[in-house]
C-alpha cells in the first residue's frame, strides 16, 4: 500500500483514482499521518432477466443464414 501527501494527491487524483480501480489501495497522508484511503468498491453484478436474454438472442442471426450474409447486412446497414 503505497501513501502519498495531500497535495501530491491533489494533483495526481486521476491516476489515483485509475490505480485504485485497478485495485490498488492508496492511503493520504496530512503532515506524515494517514487520514484517507483509496481502494475499489466491489460491485455487485446486475442480473440478467429472462426477457434480456431473449431480446439479445432475438439479435443473433438464424442457422440459414452464412457469416457472409450477415457481414453483408451490416456493411449495407452502415452505409445509409
């Protein structure tokens, strides 16, 4: 766990904060003494209804249809 000061905090928050969501702790310090911390907050996975699998899996191509057709539809689709 590495400590930095307040006021190298203040001026690298960004990449702190990217280290910390990397998952590395950082602790600030005030005159030598810790009085913060940075870390990553765990998050809990959204669950997936019945009804977003389907509208996702309404999406796929169907067996008839070759790669070739389905790239082809996509480069048409991207040209209008």
């Amino acid at each position: 766990m590495e400590q930095v000061n307040l006021a190298e905090a203040k001026a690298h928050l960004s990449g702190l904060v990217a280290r910390a969501e990397a998952g590395e702790t950082v602790q600030i310090s005030r005159r030598g003494k810790p009085v913060a911390q940075l870390s990553t907050i765990a998050r809990s996975p959204k669950p997936i209804t019945l009804d977003m699998l389907r509208a996702v899996t309404e999406t796929l191509p169907r067996p008839s249809e070759t790669a070739n057709d389905v790239v082809r539809a996509m480069r048409d689709e991207a040209r209008y």
